[in-house]
C-alpha cells in the first residue's frame, strides 16, 4: 500500500501533495500569502523572491510530502484529529491524548 493510499483510506480521500510551485495554485478557491519570502526553492538560480509556502522558506515540499507537503481541507484534518484524538499544544510542544 502507498503513502497516499494510507492516507486515502485512513483519514480522506481530499489529502494531496502540495505543490511548491504557485501555477499550481491559480485556480485554487482561496488564495495564500506570507509575510516571509526569501529565494524560491523551486528556480534557486533567479533573483525570484516568493512567499514561504511556495518554497520561499527553502523548501521543495514535493520533497518532504510526510512533513509539509500535503495538502487537505479543514473537515480533513477535523477526521484526523477525531480518530486519532491528538494535539499539539503551543506551550508544551508535544502529543497530549485528548481526553
């Protein structure tokens, strides 16, 4: 079974690879932006600079789908949060159940 199909049977069928390049994005429904920009991952070789979440921040998220190159909607990760009952407060910084 791949990562995706994991993904797919597990938590939803709407989770996908983010694409770090933004001519993915421009017939998304809602549109993102960053204050933080900086050189983009994808053409290293120009003096593009670009938001952070289409690889201003330096990285080519097709690259790390597992950390932060995935994409889903926000009842998603509500499932996900559901099923597996897991949080990640600010102040602490690790998994807490919870109860």
């Amino acid at each position: 079974m791949s990562y995706f199909d994991y993904i797919h049977s597990r938590i939803s069928p709407d989770v996908s690879i983010w694409h770090t390049n933004s001519s993915y994005h421009a017939n998304d429904v809602v549109t993102r932006e960053s204050e933080i920009t900086g050189p983009c991952a994808v053409f290293p070789n120009t003096n593009n600079s670009v938001a952070a979440i289409f690889g201003g921040d330096g990285m080519y998220k097709e690259t790390a789908i597992g950390t932060c190159g995935l994409a889903s909607t926000a009842g998603s990760r509500a499932l996900f949060l559901n099923h597996y009952g897991t949080c990640f407060p600010p102040s602490i910084g690790s998994v807490q159940t919870i109860q």
